[in-house]
C-alpha cells in the first residue's frame, strides 16, 4: 500500500512488499546459474546453445580443436553428474580410482564435496576441521532460532494491529494502528491511543516519548477522523500478513537448508572415518 497525500503514515515494510517479488526472481534466477556454474565449474553448453541458434556450427573441422572441445564438454558433463571438480580428464580418473578402491559411493562424494581437500587428485582426503563439533554445534543452534521463529511468527499473521511510521517524520519511532485504537508498545495491554484520549493534552501526555512529542501525537490523532483511515488499515493488515508469511517461509527454508546441511556433514564424517579405517 503506498503511501498517498492524504494517507500521514507508510508501512515499515513498503519497499520489500513492493518490491519483494522482482527481487526474489532476480535471485532465484541468479541462484540457479550459479548452481549449474558451481557444480559444473564452466557454462560451455550454455555458450554452445547461444552460439547454435544464432547460426553457429557445432563442431571443428580441425579433429585436434575438436578432440579438445570434446575433452572440454566431456569435463563439464563428468563435473556436473558427479559433482567432482576435476580439472581434467586424468583428475577425473584419479577421482574415478579413488573412489572405487576405498568402496565409496559416487553420490556419497558428490554430497561431501565441500568436505574433501581436492588440491591434488592423486592423494584426495577429507577435510575433517569442516565436520568439527563445533559446527556442528553452531548449526544446531542457528537451527534451533530458526525454529523458535517459525513458532512465534504465526500469531503475528492474524494481529489486528499494522505497524507503521509517520511519513513526514522519519526519524520518529514505528507504532502499531487498528481500526479502533494506536498503540506505541505491541506487548502492552493497556497502552493503546483512543479517540477519546485525544481530546487533550493531559490525556495525551503519557504517551508522550522521545521522538514523538505533542504536536506528533496530534498528527496521529488525526488518522482517526480520516474517513478512508479503516480501508488503510486493512489494505495494509493485508500485506503485512503477506509480509509475516514470507518471513515464516523464508524460516523454513533455512530450516531445510541447515538440516540439509547437517546431514552432509555427519555423512562426510562417516566416510572419513571409513578411510581411516581402510587405509594401511
């Protein structure tokens, strides 16, 4: 909802709910080049596929260039199925070697890649400090928040009150508006702005802060006898519940993601345990 003449306050949140949607399909998309690029270290079929349609031809007519551009795609397609970041072909058999003598799934690698030093092919290892205790203690608790975010957001969503700030006086704290009353503390049950405590200055004055003296308190005071002041508000209940609901998404996806993460890691462990005990 955007702020117009008539309406003296703007949502806290106006610029995400704006917004918010361009922004998440800029980083979706971005996010899913990065991936391919990250998983498979080039982009060469994406050149290939721009180069071919706009006319270009697939192949050399050299067969060394070809053998070299064959190598390439053949690299890049090894990288991407396996999530190995081999450098070259004979990376990729090092790899292929190693993997087959200590009795190690292909999947079971790709999903600790992170986890293993690959500097140098012919002697791979784990990289242990990575699955400490300590992160996974950090992990845990950074889970933990998470969940205690995803508990306490829900009755947020179904609030009557829509928390904003005055749209001519920035540097003056956020306050929360309904339909019937304003209130400067969310959590207080008994702090709340009435019509009728408006009427005068001593009514006024315990609700007098830093940041929002008398003459700002009037201007508030004003939104009651604003006749569009209730379509405001709903308009308003209704974005930022559409707001809540993408923080509360955003914490399960976080969610996810660490599990995810714990889970690489505890398999990551395993497996460098298991090397540890097949090596001589």
């Amino acid at each position: 909802m955007a702020a117009t003449a008539a309406e003296p306050f703007v949502l806290s949140f106006e610029v995400i709910t704006t917004y918010g949607g361009y922004f998440v399909a800029i980083i979706l998309l971005l996010w899913f080049l990065y991936f391919i690029y990250n998983r498979a270290g080039s982009l060469f079929f994406l050149r290939d596929l721009i180069w071919r349609s706009f006319g270009g031809k697939q192949n050399f007519d050299n067969p060394t260039l070809e053998q070299i551009r064959r190598e390439l795609r053949e690299l890049e397609h090894f990288r991407y199925e396996f999530n190995i970041p081999a450098n070259s072909l004979s990376d990729a058999e090092h790899a292929h070697l190693w993997i087959t003598t200590h009795g190690f799934r292909p999947a079971d690698i790709g999903r600790s890649r992170n986890y293993i030093d690959w500097s140098d092919f012919t002697t791979l290892k784990f990289k242990h400090r990575r699955f400490d205790r300590k992160k996974f203690a950090a992990l845990y608790t950074i889970l933990c928040i998470c969940f205690v975010g995803v508990m306490i957001t829900p009755p947020f969503t179904d609030t009557d009150y829509l928390m904003v700030s005055l749209k001519d006086a920035p540097e003056a704290p956020s306050f929360f508006v309904s339909k019937n009353d304003i209130k400067f503390d969310y959590f207080s049950p008994d702090d709340f702005l009435t019509v009728e405590k408006c009427r005068s200055s001593q009514t006024l004055k315990p609700f007098i802060r830093e940041g929002l003296p008398e003459e700002k308190l009037d201007i508030i005071c004003s939104l009651f006898i604003d006749s569009n002041y209730a379509v405001y508000v709903e308009n308003g209940l209704r974005e930022q519940r559409g707001f809540i609901i993408g923080l509360l998404l955003m914490c399960f996806a976080a969610m996810i993601l660490i599990v995810r993460k714990l889970s690489r890691m505890d398999r990551a462990r395993e497996l460098h345990l298991h090397l540890q005990q097949t090596q001589p």
